[in-house]
C-alpha cells in the first residue's frame, strides 16, 4: 500500500522534477491565487453595479476580456516562434499587474465606473493574447516528451488550486477589507511569476527568422487545416468552452437570483468547482500519456454536459453545489487531455503557432459563449434553463463524435 502511495506521487509530480518548470508552476500558482480573488471581487463588482442587467454585463465583460484572443492570439503565436518567450511572458505580466492597479485605484477613489472595468477587461486580454501563446510554447521545452501530458495537468492542478484558494481569500478579503485588497493582492503577484521567469536557466530561444510574419502565420495555419485530428480537437475545444464555461460565468446569477443569496454563496461555489478540478487534474496527471486520450476526453465530455444540465435542474442549493465537484472535475479533465493532445501533435519548429491557434478556438470560446449565453436568458428570463439547454447540446455532440467520427480524436 505504502509503495503504491508513493509511485502515485511519483507520476503525479513528474514533471516538477524539472528545476525550471518547477519555478515557472510555483510563480504561477501565486500569480493565479491573485488572479482569482481578482475575478470574484470584479464580478460581484459588476453584479453591485448594474443591478437587474448583470447577467448581460457580465456576458458583456468576459467577451471583452477574450476578444483580444480572437483577433491576436495567432499573431501571438508567431510571435513565440520567432522570439524569446521568457520576454513576451513578462511584458504580458507587467501590463496585467498594471490593469490590476488601476482597478485598485480607481475603487478606493470611488471612482470606478462600469466602462471602467470592460475596457480594463480589454486590455488584459490584449496582453494575455501575446504572453499566453509564448507560455504554453515554453512549457513543452521545459520537460521531456513523456512527461509533457503530466506538465499540461500540473498547470491545471495548479490553476485550479488557485479557483479554491483564491475566492476563499477573496471572500474574506471583501467582507474584511472591500473589493480593493482583492485587486491589489492580484497586482502584488503578478511579481512572483516575474521573479520565476527571469530565473528559469535552460530555455530555447527560437533562432532568428528570414521568413516574414504573414508567411510565418499561414504556415501554421496551412499545418492546422491539413490535419483532420488537429482540426477536430480545436473544434472540440471551442464548443466546450463555448457551451460550458458560462457555468462559471454566471455562478453569480445564480447566487443571488435564483437560490437569493450572497457572495458567501457565490465564494463557496466557486471553491467547490475549483475543488474538484483540482481532483480532475490530480487524475490526469496520475494517468499520463497513453493510446486513448481522445476517447476518454469524449466520454468526459458527455459526462460534463449532463452534470451541467442536473446542476441548472436542482432545486437545492446543497445538491446543486454538490453537482459543481463533479462539474469541475470533469471540465478540467476534458481540458488538460485536449491540451495534451495539442501539444502532443505540434511540431516543435510550429508549436507557437500550432497552440495558438487551438487557443483562439478554446479562449474565443469562452466570450462567445458567454455573450450568447447572457443574451439567452433575457430571452428566455432563466439562467437555469439556459444552463440546461448547453450540458445537454454539449453532451449530444460528444456522443456523436465518439459513436459516428470514426475513433474521435487522435490517439495518442
């Protein structure tokens, strides 16, 4: 038993045998904790703000704060390819430190003002567009092949260990403190993960490039359209973002108008759901690199959607909470094996480009989704029943491409 324990630990922490990726996981884990408090403090902001319009405005916010993602992202890409990455992930840190500020400033001046946040939103997105591809480009180069599934997971765990400690901290920090300690606790990390970048030792610089950027950039896409897995796995990506983070996005109308409670409510939501991501990613990271990735991520898929459409069905507050373990579990499994299987397929000359692509389908996902989503309950004047409506849509087209698409995506 004892030994069992300890080769589980063993795959589990793999990749953080790996000095620089080790301090790259463990600045980021700082840097996402900040992240988080500031994600709660800024909706319930946005809620506080714009009363009986929230769900529209938070809709509206977290399509602002992805746009960016779709318009550049890919040049991001090829940005990554041609660069040194550990540069544009700091210059990516210092302008979200400084929008994380700015919103400090602004609430403690009482200030603050609904355009305020949208185009903060905005301008985050824009540096998460070129730091993102860059940090997703470096990882690959930071562990060996066979551990790259458990890096993808680790990063997962470590995000998701963020999305329960940081609205924990966020919570008592607003009830303590107000929405300011939230944003300049977020501001203050973002030196952590600086400090991590600017110590990592073995990193490939890519050489310089003759090629132009345009040029660059087709190549990527050429490579993307001309494989079937490539394309199927990024489309993947896409819907379940789309059809499955408003879950996240609208937990505060769900809080307080549907079950009418308060951030406490909120808070304990999102930790719950960060809970059991976090046991979604231990599992993946346990389970490595094997043949049926693809396959499993399917069946994972389908599972989600209908966990997705019992938690809009619940009537309690206690069940519906519960349901958001399994929610949260089985998204981040769906997400780290997609990841993986990206990362897997990618030539290490078009990674950048190749991962940037993929996540202009899965973060562009998220704010579409969401812009779609919010519009959908003014529509319908339930979120429960928009909820309900994308599990089960999501659940449909996973079984479709498990059962008619041949062996789903690639098997890796």
């Amino acid at each position: 038993m004892h030994a069992h324990l300890l080769d589980a630990i063993r795959r589990i922490s793999a990749a953080l045998t790996y000095r620089d990726f080790r301090l790259l996981w463990m600045g980021a884990l700082t840097s996402s904790i900040g992240t988080w408090m500031q994600k709660v403090a800024q909706a319930w902001l946005i809620v506080t703000l714009t009363g009986d319009r929230s769900a529209f405005y938070l809709g509206l916010d977290s399509f602002l704060g992805e746009l960016p993602i779709l318009l550049l992202t890919i040049v991001g890409g090829v940005v990554a390819d041609r660069h040194d990455r550990r540069r544009l992930m700091l210059l990516s840190q210092i302008v979200q430190m400084s929008v994380a500020f700015t919103l400090a400033t602004l609430v403690v001046t009482d200030a603050i003002r609904i355009w305020h946040i949208l185009a903060l939103s905005c301008v985050t997105g824009c540096a998460q567009a070129f730091g993102g591809p860059a940090y997703q480009a470096l990882v690959p180069t930071l562990v060996q092949k066979e551990h790259l599934p458990n890096a993808v997971a680790l990063n997962s765990i470590q995000f998701n260990l963020a999305r329960i400690i940081g609205p924990i901290v966020a919570g008592a920090a607003l009830a303590s403190f107000g929405m300011v300690m939230c944003f300049g606790f977020n501001g203050i990390s973002f030196l952590f993960v600086m400090a991590a970048i600017l110590s990592l030792r073995n990193v490939h610089v890519p050489p310089p490039s003759s090629v132009s950027l345009v040029t660059q950039m087709k190549d990527g896409l050429r490579h993307v359209a001309g494989s079937r897995d490539l394309q199927r796995i990024t489309l993947l990506g896409f819907l379940a973002a789309f059809l499955g983070i408003p879950l996240l996005t609208f937990l505060p109308v769900m809080a307080k108008d549907v079950f009418k409670q308060d951030v406490v409510l909120y808070t304990k939501m999102m930790t719950t759901s960060g809970v059991g991501a976090v046991c979604g990613a231990l599992f993946v990271a346990w389970l490595g690199k094997h043949r049926h990735m693809g396959r499993l991520m399917l069946g994972l898929l389908c599972a989600f959607g209908l966990a997705m459409t019992a938690f809009a069905l619940s009537p309690s507050v206690e069940v519906s909470t519960a349901i958001l373990f399994f929610t949260g579990a089985l998204l981040v499994m769906c997400f780290s094996l997609n990841n993986s299987l990206v990362q897997l397929m990618a030539p290490p000359e078009l990674r950048g480009r190749v991962v940037s692509i993929y996540m202009v389908a899965f973060r562009g996902g998220s704010p579409l989704g969401g812009l779609a989503s919010g519009w959908m309950i003014t529509q319908v004047g339930s979120a429960p029943t928009m909820l309900a409506i994308n599990g089960l849509v999501l659940a449909a087209i996973a079984v479709y491409v498990l059962l008619f698409r041949s062996h789903g995506p690639a098997e890796h």
